[in-house]
C-alpha cells in the first residue's frame, strides 16, 4: 500500500468487509473537506460551532462514490456480469463512473424528466445504458428488484449493504477531522441509507473506542416527501429537492432506529426552507450544493429556532451533493439575476453596486 491510502476502502480498511482477494475499485473518493460555517454558526443565539461535510467534493459529486466503491468492488469480486440500479440521479452517475472504471457494464433505471441535467449527463458520458420510465422514483426501484433478481443482476441501490458500509466512512472522516464526534449529525433523508450509514460508522467508531459517545441524529425530508415524518408512505412525493423525492425509503425502519436510538430525530423542512438554506449557504458561506443537500442546514435553522442548542454543542451537516448537477435551479431562484448592458455602460452599472 501507499503511504497516502487514496480512497475509502485504503483508508478504512480494518471496518471494512474487504479482503485480499477483493479488487479495489477507486477513484480516490473520500477524505472530504470539513468546512466551518463561520457565518452560520454566529447568527444563533448562543452562537453553536457548524461544520459543513462536503460530500458535493467526491468524483462525481455526491456522497454516493463511497458506498460506490465498496459496491462494485464486491460486484467485481464475485464476478457479476453487470450492475443496476434505480435512481434520482446521483446513484446513477455514481454507479456509470465507477461501472467504467470496473469495465462492469451498467443500466440505471430513472424517473423520466425528473433528473438533474447534470447527472443525467455523467451517466451518458460513463456508456451506462440509461432507462428513463414513466413513474417515479419507488416504481423503478420496485422495477430494478425484480428485474435484478430474474437476470441475476447486481443492484448497487442502498438496499446493497456494501453502499451502507463504505457510506459509514464518512461518519469516520468527521471525527478524524474534529478529534472528537459532533453533539448533532444533520442530514437529508431520502432512500434513507445515508443516515443509517452514519448512524453505523458512528457506533463502530464508539466501539473501537475512537470516540467516547455517539451524536443525535437529526434527519431532514422534504415536507411533499416525508413518509418517515407523517406514518406512512407517499404516493406521488413532491418537492424540489429531486435527490429526496422519494415515497417509499427503502431504510426506513433503520433510519427511524437510527434517530430514536440517538435522542435525534426525524423531521421535515418546507420546500421554501430548503431554498432558502440553499441560497444561504452559498451566498454567506461560498459553497454551491445542490437542492436536496440543503435540507440538513434547513433543518439546522429551523430547529435553532426552537432554540435547542447550547453554546458548546458542536453541529455538522452533511452536504450530500454539489451544486452543479443542477444549474437550472440555481438560475432559477438565484437573488441577483444578471443585467445585460451595453459595454459602453458598465461603469455606470457598477456605480452605486457596493
Ligand atoms: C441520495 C441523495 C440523498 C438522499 O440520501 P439517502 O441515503 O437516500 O437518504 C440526499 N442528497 C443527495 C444529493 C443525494 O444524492
């Protein structure tokens, strides 16, 4: 090995169900910035420290790649003949890049018009073969379970335990990072894997005595998509947030585990709260994700609010995904739209800007 280990599964290794015959499939995901929201953090009362885990920094911009890893490496290990997965965009950019880099052929099963231009575009330019269905979501999962177990497929949605297992590495990277564990885990709630990985990485971390208690987990649904929150499952999930548009969370009962377990929670934030966290978050603290990722930080204002966090506690929220997947909204809501003038008139334009 290296002596920098690149990737999760170099990193990570002795938590991780790899061995030497595994054949490591990596594109040096992982070890991703942990960034203070100094502005954030300050407009509490009292003023709480906030991390922001970027995850939008992984190879192909969402937290995905690391579940990724594991996943298809396993695939490779057992010598699948092609992977499948149903996604809402970010699974299926994830799964195209790390199926070539494997030579493992991939088909991604996706709700047509709903995905984000971008990762729509990462799985065309990976040769995955893309499959757009008229239904949402829940149907192509439903779909791809079937389908996979008739053609013996392997499907690298997170109902595949190894995308929990690599996932729970960035649970890892926070402490590592902090040199202790947060008081609070913000992050968004979709499939619900994520928080469930977390949750594990935690309590490995717990276990191995790298850390000396576990945080609360506090998972965010977007209010037209928050079956977790309200008992039962949504038949047509609306939100803006595509990433957690999601009616049926295959994790659902881990991820309410994990949340009950932890004195956290599992809450829902408004689709105006999202955008407006969305916006925050760029505009104050200079980092550009994407609609779904803000939920968590939605999450974080709207539970300050409530006032539950004491001057000590120290907050991270997971960023799930970049901001450039899906410029179309950030054109859309974006509180300086641009001005067109004559080259002539720019100064005139600038003055009175500042
Ligand atoms: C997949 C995804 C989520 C939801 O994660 P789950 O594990 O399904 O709960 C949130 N945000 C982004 C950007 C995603 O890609």
């Amino acid at each position: 090995m290296s002596k920098h280990p690149q990737g999760v599964i170099a990193t990570y290794r002795e938590f991780l169900p790899v061995t030497d015959k595994t054949p490591i499939v990596s594109l040096h995901e992982g070890r991703t910035p942990l960034i203070a929201a100094r502005q954030l953090g300050k407009t509490f009362n009292p003023p709480i420290a906030v991390y922001l885990k970027c995850e939008g920094f992984n190879p192909t911009g969402s937290f995905k790649d690391r579940g990724m890893c594991l996943a298809i490496s396993k695939a490779l290990e057992k010598k699948a003949r092609a992977v499948i997965c149903a996604s809402t965009g970010n699974t299926s950019a994830s799964a195209s890049a790390y199926g070539a880099r494997a030579g493992l052929p991939v088909c991604v099963v996706i709700p047509e018009g709903e995905i984000a231009m971008g990762k729509l575009a990462q799985a065309i330019i990976h040769g995955a073969k893309v499959l757009q269905i008229k239904g949402n979501f829940d149907v192509a999962l439903d779909m791809v379970k079937e389908i996979a177990a008739n053609q013996s497929l392997e499907i690298v949605n997170s109902i595949n335990p190894f995308r929990i297992e690599g996932q729970k590495t960035a649970a890892f990277e926070v402490c590592d990072v902090l040199g202790t564990m947060p008081t609070y885990h913000f992050l968004p709630v979709g499939n619900a894997g994520n928080i469930t990985a977390y949750w594990k990485g935690y309590r490995e971390y717990k276990d191995a005595k790298r850390i000396s208690s576990l945080p609360k987990m506090m998972g965010f649904q977007a209010a037209g998509a928050a079956p977790i929150v309200i008992g039962r499952v949504v038949n047509n999930p609306e939100t803006v947030a595509s990433a957690i548009r999601i009616g049926n969370p295959a994790s659902w009962k881990a991820a309410a585990n994990a949340a009950a377990e932890s004195s956290g929670t599992i809450d829902m934030v408004t689709d105006d709260e999202i955008l407006d966290a969305y916006k925050m978050v760029a505009e104050q603290e200079g980092i550009f994700c994407e609609p779904a990722s803000a939920a968590s930080v939605a999450g974080l204002l709207k539970l300050a609010r409530a006032g539950i966090f004491q001057a000590n506690d120290a907050v991270v929220c997971t960023l799930t995904g970049h901001g450039l997947k899906d410029v179309d909204r950030a054109m859309a809501v974006a509180s300086r739209p641009t001005t067109c003038v004559n080259a002539g008139d720019v100064a005139e334009a600038i003055r009175g800007w500042l």
